[in-house]
C-alpha cells in the first residue's frame, strides 16, 4: 500500500532501528517507546489489523509470534506485553497489523 507508514518502513523509504528483519515480517524499535524496552513486529504484507487476518495469513501472525518469543529470549526479557490495537477508538493510528512489545517497567490492568 502506497501511503501505509509501515509499508514504507519495510521498503527502506523510510528509517527505522531494525531489531530483526526475515521474509514474513520485520521488528524495529518504537519512536516513542513506552517502556525502557518497546518494539515493533509487523508483517511484510499489508494487513490492515488482527480483524483482517484470514485462514490464508493466520500463518503469518503465528510466524510473527515465533518471533516474538525468540527476540524477547534473545533480549533477555523475562516478563512482556504484547500489544495489538484494532481500530481508531481503541489507539489505532497506523492501519497496518502491528504487535507492540513493551518490557522493562511494571505494567498496569486494566490498560489505557
């Protein structure tokens, strides 16, 4: 997508702290990290969010999990959030599917 801030990301348009990058998905470091330790994980492909993912990208999003888990081990984080918002209303500012990882500090619940 043409105008996506991530997709832009992923092409090399636009920079980013790269934490891991292979053919399905791509990890980079928030701009304005929330917690001592906050990245992103997003797919190579455009999803617009969680409410998007079909039978055919599911494996993607479990792939991206593996990551996830791989990267917090290799970051020795003991304890993390994952984060996926889904619409505006619920923080969704950039419309391609994005899984916040944030560690590092006490979290609180509820959220928000």
């Amino acid at each position: 997508m043409s105008d996506c801030l991530f997709c832009k990301i992923i092409a090399g348009e636009i920079p980013s702290k790269k934490v891991y990058e292979d053919d399905l998905c791509y990890a980079f470091y928030d701009i304005d990290p929330q917690a001592p330790t906050h990245f992103l994980v997003i797919p190579k492909a455009h999803i617009a969010s969680v409410s998007a993912v079909t039978g055919d990208t599911a494996p993607i999003v479990g792939h991206i999990f593996e990551v996830i888990a791989r990267l917090a081990g290799e970051l020795g984080l003991e304890s993390y959030r994952v984060v996926s918002n889904i619409g505006p209303q619920a923080g969704q500012s950039v419309f391609h599917l994005h899984f916040h990882v944030l560690s590092g500090r006490d979290m609180t619940w509820p959220p928000g």
